[in-house]
C-alpha cells in the first residue's frame, strides 16, 4: 500500500471539543474590552458587525446586540451557525455559535446564540493577505495516480501562505498536517505546485447556511511562479 502522502502531526483532530478555561476567558475579555466582533454572512450583505454584550457563566449561551443594519440581523437570525472573528490586539480569535435567536436581555433587544461549539485565538499573520475572488475559483488539489485526495477553493493569499476552504461536514483537516506537491490551479492559469502546512483550522459556514471548514496553511516550498501568482493579486512587486 503506498503511504498517505499526508503526514499527520499526533494533534487532536479539527473540530473536537478542545476548550480550556483559558479559552472560554477570550469570550469574557472580548464583553469586558467592547470589541466588535464579526460574522460573514454572505449574499447582498456584507457582514454582520456588533458586540459581545453578555456570556451565560453556564457556558450555555451568548448574548451579542444587533447591528445597525436590519438586512444583516435577518441574515444572521436565517443561518444556523455563523462564524465570528475579532481583532484584539495582535491576536485574531474566531468562534462558532449556532441557533441564533431574537430575545431580550437587560430590557434590551439582543441576539442570544448557543455557546461556541470551537474558539481559537491566534496572532495575526506578519504578511498582508490578499482576498482571491471566487469566480473563477482558484484552488489547492493534491492527488496520487490521478486520484484527488484533497481540494480546497482559496479565499484569501500572501507572502506565507493560503486561507482556503473545504466543503461539507467531514472535512478531516489537522493543524500540523502537511500536504505535499499540492497544485494551485484555476481557469487559463499554469498550475503552481507548492507544499503546505496547516496552521489553524476551524469551522465556517457559507452563505446558503451550508457547513465548511476553513484553515490557514503556510507555505513550505516558495518558488518564482507562486511568487509571480501572488504579486498578480496583491498587484504590486515585493
């Protein structure tokens, strides 16, 4: 049998409840900082922007406020489980929270989700990112004798690596996996190989309220032709 061209770190894998004290205490600063935190929600809005309002000391809930904008609070009420990042310092932190609803909290009109099933908190990439726009996609495949063992569409490129997603509820990905002679390739592009390191992965969910997995990768072997792909988007040499 020929070996999986994937080599897997001993961590635990993507999405299994790995929450520490520690973590849940990110939530807590973010309510006592005022910081916004935001959900991309996709279709004709943007974003859902707002504030940490409230954490249940139960852990079995959240409470955030409405946003200034009505289309983006029934854009989030619609989906079941949204995505929200936030900048805190130098560090980013992401959650997932399903089941929002409208309720009231402190005789105020608030947004209450269950508690985040994953929170990750990392410090900010050095390089400025570039978003990849998704028409025509551009993305990362990997096979072995023409069988795909993995393909992800990229969001988002820079000097040290990809921001990519995968597809459906059983994406296997693992902070520590490395993913070697993978092709980056999209319509009328010459394919740039180039091997990967995940970083960070975590849950997302798309527009259409569909499951998906995003993840930060590094980039391991550097070439011209990946440097000229990342210039075309950043427009502007280095």
């Amino acid at each position: 049998m020929m070996p999986s061209p994937i080599a897997k770190t001993g961590l635990p894998p993507a999405g299994q409840p790995q929450r520490s004290a520690a973590e849940d205490a990110v939530l807590d600063a973010l309510v006592a900082q005022g910081e916004a935190v935001v959900a991309r929600i996709g279709g004709s809005v943007a974003q859902f922007r707002s504030r940490l309002r409230f954490i249940d000391p139960g852990r079995q809930y959240i409470i955030v406020e409405p946003c200034a904008d009505s289309a983006a609070n029934a854009a989030l009420l619609a989906l079941p489980r949204a995505l929200f990042h936030a900048e805190w310092g130098e560090w980013h932190i992401e959650f997932a929270a399903g089941g929002p609803e409208r309720t009231v909290h402190a005789g105020a009109p608030v947004i209450r989700l269950r508690f985040p099933e994953a929170i990750s908190s990392r410090r900010r990439r050095a390089s400025e990112r570039a978003p990849v726009p998704p028409q025509p996609p551009l993305r990362c495949v990997a096979s072995v004798d023409d069988t795909i063992y993995f393909e992800a569409t990229i969001c988002d490129i820079s000097l040290g690596g990809v921001g990519i997603l995968q597809f459906g509820p059983d994406s296997a990905l693992q902070a520590g996996t490395v993913i070697r002679n993978c092709r980056i390739e999209g319509r009328g592009r010459d394919l740039v190989s180039v091997d990967l390191e995940v970083r960070y992965t975590g849950p997302a969910t798309l527009a259409d309220g569909s499951p998906a997995q995003r993840a930060g990768c590094r980039f391991l072997s550097p070439s011209p032709a990946l440097a000229d792909l990342i210039r075309e988007f950043f427009g502007k040499d280095f």
